[in-house]
C-alpha cells in the first residue's frame, strides 16, 4: 500500500500553502489577461458563439419554437435550414438537441456570459479531476497544482477557441475525466461492501449520446479488463439513444437509420485547416475528399488498434490516466472531424506530463525529468494561442487568428457549401512550412500517439518494487489508494 509517512506538524502544510498561493496567482495573472484582451479589444476577437447558437437553435426545435420549428417537415431537427449565413446545420445527436433544450430557456445574451463562466470553471474541474486520478487527496497541494496547470493551459488555441465559439467541448472532457477518474468505492468503504462505484462509466457512455467520439472509450475500458465500466459505458449512451427516439423519434430514425451520423461532410469541408484528424491530414495531402477515403479508412483502424491497445497496456500496468489520454488521443485522430477545438485534451496531458516530470526529479532520474518536463512545456507551446501577426500579415482566420493552425492560408468554408469539393481549394497546394504549421495537431497527436505506445511497451509489469511510484496505481486498489499520493516537491 502506498502510505504516507507522518511529517511533523507545521511541516507538511508549508509547500502545500506556497504551491496553492503560487497557483492563485499564476491563474488570476492568466484570467486577469484574458479580462484585459476582452475589454480592449471588440468582440469579433473574443467571442463569437455560433456553435453555441446551433446548441441553443436546436434545443428551441426540441421545444417547438417557431420560426425555427416547422411542423411539416419529418425530421424538423435535421431538416431545419441552419444557423447563420453559413447555414450551419444541427450535427449532434437528437439527445444532445434534448439535453440543449434547457440551454435554450437562458436569454440569449446571459447565454454567452453563462458560457465562457462554465468553460473556465469545466477547465478547472477536469485538471482537478485528473489531479484525482492521479492520487492527490483533496488539500491545498491538488488546489494549488489544479490552479497552477490551468493558468499553464488557459492560453492555449484549443481552449479559447471552445471558449470563443461557446462550444462544449472542455464540459465533456470533464464529466468522461471525473467518471473515469474517480475511485472503484466511495470513501472509507471495501469492494465488498455494496457501497462501490456500481454507475463508473455510465458518464462517458452520456458523454458519447452527446458527441460520438467518446465511444473509443468503450473498446479500451474493454482491453483494460475493466468490464463493468464497459457495460456502463454501454449503458449510458443506450441510454441517451432510448431517450432520444421517445422524445424525437422522427429526428432519431433520420439520425439512426438514414446514416446521418456517418457523414461527416455535414459538418463541413473535412479537407479544412481546421479538422486536425486523419481523415483531414490524408484528405489535404490527397487533394480530394473522396479520394482519400480507402487510404483514410485503412489508416484509422490501424490507428484505432494500436492506440486503444496501448491505453489499455498503459492501464493494467497501473498508468490509468495516461491510458485515458491515450485512448482520447486516439479517439481525436481516428475520428472523421476532430476541429482545433475538440484538442482541449492536451490541457490533462500537459498537467500529467508535468506530474511525472516532478515524480522523476524526485527519484534524481534527470534524463527523464528533463525530457517529460520538455515535453509538458513543448505541449503548451505547440498548441499555444499565438497571435497569427507574429507570422504573417494576412490574417486567414479573421480575428480568431491564433495558434500555429491559422498561419497558412485556408479556404472559407463556404466554398464548401456554395461548389462543392474543388481542386483549387487552398488545403491542397499547402508546401514546405505550410503543411507543417497547417497539419500541426495531427502531426503533434501521431507524435504523442507513438511516444505513448513505446512507453506502454516499455514499462515493465506491475510488482512489488514499483507500488510507490507516484502515479502508479495497482489494479483494483484505485480506491484504496485515494488521498495517499502526494505532490513529489510536497
């Protein structure tokens, strides 16, 4: 068992008080900055919440709300005209129009405000909830690390631009975390004493209903023997699928049944600067979307394989969180639309490669402190919120243009939707630094996505002499060994 031994009084609060001190100010300098961009600057350049008004369109629609409701059409949620002068259409599941429902009862203009409110404090959570994974017990040390990582990630290009289009993304991320994360039992209480965790996974399983993706959580619960999860999973978004057929079940047999959900074309130009997948890297490299589909298929399973493979390997050697980051990984580049907002995940993984990279100086291993703390840093430079001015006069993104995604030119989605697929488009004649800067997530993702694997095989088998390692969490005792890990500099 992973015990702690008992620091003299006054000794053990010290760091931990510095730390949280340090992390209050670290996170109040980061959000003060971001209060400063917004007052000083319009709003075009801080937020412009279209994905938050399909959200809210589409909740109105499930409420029969005219205009945006028509009763004659069979499918009033799918066949609506969309949002906007893109005519943005609603692309989630009829569950998620549902679950959007109570969204749409907000004004619209206390709506933004609630969004950027809950993005920041969905941030916060879910660092805090992988902190918990991780073994920190809930003290001023895991406060402090949570407001220190955060103030690390804010500025990144993942996380402003879900905060700027009002998406949901960073929500997600941490009902999936807190479900995965938190211990087999409740406090205090044995695996046998009917007081366990029964419902770990149903949340993820939710958290697919709303977005798919997060269905790669199912296979690699699967891998990693962690069954009853699985079914849970499985559960939950039956769940959300049940639901939606009985509140819209006209909606849910277009969705289901007409193959709404396997074309990813609906969501727009799948060659586009901004979906950081596979299917987006194959498809500008090709120069043709139809094209790239038999290439990209082949792709994705083997990618598919290989990383859900690795995160359960990961997991049953007592690596539960970086498993969990492996499989979303894998579930952001197998996916067919994977928007530079969907990465908010490397904010986890940049925490947890920090945590290692402390756990490693402690044991005085140099090489890797210094190669997990590079890499912790390299993850929040690489998908940092760089102003596109540094690099280039044209700002091909508009105001938004931030990160290393908006340096190469990009063609206006509304290309898309006025000629269809066109050789001409921009994505397609990207060379040299362009198809390096405009393929930046992805290529970052297949990076990391092979770092992990070699680790997974690596790592040797759980025994004896490696329960103390921090972070390690011995199978089936994660709910025993809740509160006993500690912040190695602690």
């Amino acid at each position: 068992m992973l015990t702690r031994p008992q620091a003299p009084a006054g000794k053990d609060k010290a760091p931990g008080r510095w730390l949280l001190l340090v992390g209050l100010g670290a996170f109040a300098l980061a959000l003060g900055l971001y209060v400063i961009y917004t007052v000083i600057h319009p709003k075009s350049f801080t937020m412009d919440p279209v994905d938050l008004a399909v959200y809210r369109s589409g909740g109105l629609i499930v409420r029969h709300i005219r205009p945006l409701y028509d009763p004659r059409l069979a499918a009033p949620l799918y066949d609506w005209v969309g949002y906007g002068k893109l005519h943005l259409p609603f692309t989630y599941t009829p569950f998620a129009a549902i679950a959007f429902a109570v969204i749409s009862f907000v004004p619209w203009w206390l709506s933004q405000q609630l969004s950027v409110a809950v993005d920041i404090l969905a941030l916060l959570a879910a660092l805090w909830f992988t902190l918990g994974g991780l073994g920190y017990r809930r003290d001023s040390v895991r406060l402090g690390a949570t407001l220190l990582g955060a103030a690390a990630v804010f500025w990144t290009e993942p996380v402003l631009r879900t905060i700027y289009l009002g998406q949901v993304n960073l929500v997600l991320m941490a009902l999936i975390i807190w479900d995965l994360c938190q211990p087999d039992t409740l406090p205090n209480t044995g695996p046998d004493t009917g007081k366990s965790r029964w419902w770990k996974g149903f949340g993820t399983g939710v958290a697919a209903g709303i977005k798919l993706v997060p269905l790669i959580f199912i296979p690699y619960l699967l891998l990693a023997r962690k069954f009853r999860q699985a079914a849970m999973a499985c559960a939950g978004f039956a769940f959300t699928v049940l639901l939606g057929f009985a509140i819209l079940p006209g909606d849910s047999t277009r969705w289901w049944f007409d193959g709404l959900f396997v074309q990813g074309g609906r969501t727009g130009f799948t060659g586009w600067a901004g979906n950081q997948s596979l299917d987006g890297l194959i498809t500008r490299l090709t120069g043709s979307i139809n094209g790239a589909r038999p290439a990209w298929v082949a792709v994705a399973v083997l990618a598919a394989a290989v990383g859900v493979t690795g995160a359960a390997l990961l997991d049953r050697k007592g690596y539960p969180v970086p498993g969990l980051l492996m499989a979303a990984l894998t579930g952001l580049l197998v996916s067919p639309i994977s928007w530079d907002h969907h990465w908010v995940w490397i904010a986890p993984g940049a925490l947890v490669a920090a945590h290692y990279a402390i756990t490693a100086a402690r044991r005085h291993d140099k090489k890797a402190a210094w190669g997990l703390g590079i890499l912790a840093a390299a993850i929040v430079a690489w998908f940092g919120a760089w102003p596109a001015r540094l690099f280039t006069a044209k700002l091909n993104l508009g105001n938004d243009s931030l990160g290393l995604l908006w340096i190469p030119r990009n063609t206006n989605p509304v290309y898309y939707q006025w000629y269809g697929d066109r050789p001409w488009f921009t994505e397609y004649h990207w060379h040299g630094l362009a198809l390096i800067a405009g393929n930046a997530y992805v290529l970052a993702g297949l990076g990391l996505l092979g770092l992990l694997l070699a680790i997974s095989l690596l790592l040797p088998q759980p025994t004896k002499e490696h329960d103390d390692e921090p972070g390690r969490i011995q199978a089936g005792t994660q709910g025993s060994l809740r509160g006993r890990l500690r912040l190695p500099a602690a």
